[in-house]
C-alpha cells in the first residue's frame, strides 16, 4: 500500500515543489489550498501523471473548520496518513516597517503560519498515534516548511519572521512530545527560493545574489526544498527528529 502525504498550500510555488518530487516518490497524496478546484486541475493532472492518487482539499489552515475537514476528506478517501507537510503559509499583504505595522496583519499572518500549522500538526498527530498503536510498522512523520526568516531578522515583515521562529518551536515542541510513537519531527528552512511569493522582489535579490549574498550564487528553486522532504518523508533520517535542514544555498553561513 502507498503512502499518504498532506501537502498544505500544495498546489503551486514551494508546495508544488515539495508535492513533485513525493509524487515522483511513490506517493499518493492530499493537496490543500484555497483556490477554486478548477484553478488547480493542471496542478492535479501533472501530480497524477506520475502514477498515483490525488485529492484535492480545499480549505483554509487558518480555520479551525478547514482544518477538521482536510483531515476528515484525507480519513474518508485514503483511510491512512503517513506524511503531514505543513507547508502553507502568506507574507504580510503589506511590508511594512515594525514601527508601524498593524495588529491586523500581524493577526492574519501568525493564524495562518503558526496557529494553522500548529493546530493541524496536532490533529495530525494524533490520528498517526492512533494508527501506530493499531500497527506498529507504521512510519509517519511531519515536516514543517518555516523559512530562514525563523533566524534573520527582516524588520519590514515583522510577523512573517515571528510566524516562522513560532513553527521552528512548534517542530521541537511536537518532536519531543511525538518520540515515545517513533514519528519524528522536522524543520526544513528555505532561503530565498523562486516563487510567486518572491517575485515581487526579484530585481532586488537577483542583485544581491550577484553580489554573493549566498554561497551558491543562484535562485532556490521549489524543487530544492521538495527533494529534500522527499527524503524525510521516504524515512531515510529517522533518527534526526527535530533537526533543521536548511534550503538556502549557503546564505545563512557566518562569512567575513
């Protein structure tokens, strides 16, 4: 039997990515995001060529609701989870300055990046405690997609950089507490990769990387996050629960 895999905010960008190269993997999957199912078809159909099964749950990880729902569609069509890939997440509509941020963006983006994830991370858990006590070969694992913002500050998106040192927490929080079942944890942390997401400040780090800002002088590219929770989900580093696995190209390297 394949393995199952919830990919959140699976359907374009880093998620799209990261549901590739699992597809590729051997495994069926659940895509979540909020577009319209007929946005996502071409999304579908590429995931579904590579010879497996794939649903589509649309739905908010900010709402409490969605949330319940995605688990319940992912139970009621494959029965089975073994990979949660807590992936979805925003940048602040506005980048503003933190002295003069609002309480409203920062609400929007912390409910969608830490307390989405955090509390989909917890229904996901349980339910992979309930199927390895009924069988104890069973492997699963989650894997939490932050951002190299968890570490480097960026003081004109504030809440974004809350948002992913809260989920850097959360992924210790959930290996500690998830050890005794043997499903590891991990935080896989991206640099600056290409996607719709920073294609608003492409000139400005097209420039940067020239400069050398990373030791690989080039763009990430979503499939460089995906290969690597690829391995993570295949069970390769089961012993490393809680780890950080950075995606950044060496940005984050102390230099002189």
């Amino acid at each position: 039997m394949k393995k199952v895999a919830l990919v959140t905010g699976g359907s374009r960008g880093i998620g799209f990515g990261i549901a590739t190269q699992l597809a590729e993997n051997g495994f069926d999957l659940a895509i979540n995001g909020m577009r319209p199912a007929e946005d996502v078809e071409d999304a579908i159909k590429q995931l579904k060529s590579y010879g497996n099964d794939v649903i589509y749950c649309r739905g908010s990880i900010a709402s409490s609701a969605d949330r319940e729902n995605m688990i319940n569609e992912v139970k009621k069509y494959y029965q089975r989870l073994d990979v949660l890939v807590n992936n979805a997440g925003m940048a602040p509509r506005q980048r503003n300055d933190i002295l003069e941020a609002t309480e409203e963006s920062y609400d929007e983006v912390m409910n969608t990046n830490l307390k989405g994830s955090y509390f989909l991370m917890q229904k996901a858990a349980n339910w992979m405690i309930e199927q390895k006590k009924k069988d104890g070969t069973f492997n699963g694992c989650i894997v939490n997609i932050s951002s190299m913002s968890a570490t480097v500050a960026s003081v004109n998106r504030g809440e974004y950089c809350l948002s992913k040192a809260g989920l850097s927490m959360a992924t210790q929080l959930f290996a500690v507490r998830l050890g005794v079942f043997n499903i590891p944890v991990f935080e896989v942390r991206p640099g600056i990769i290409r996607t719709d997401m920073t294609a608003g400040v492409k000139e400005k780090y097209d420039k940067m990387i020239e400069e050398g800002l990373c030791v690989q002088q080039r763009w990430g590219q979503p499939e460089d996050v995906g290969k690597v929770v690829a391995v993570l989900a295949k069970g390769d580093f089961m012993y490393s629960t809680g780890q950080v696995i950075m995606v950044d190209g060496g940005l984050t390297i102390p230099r002189l």
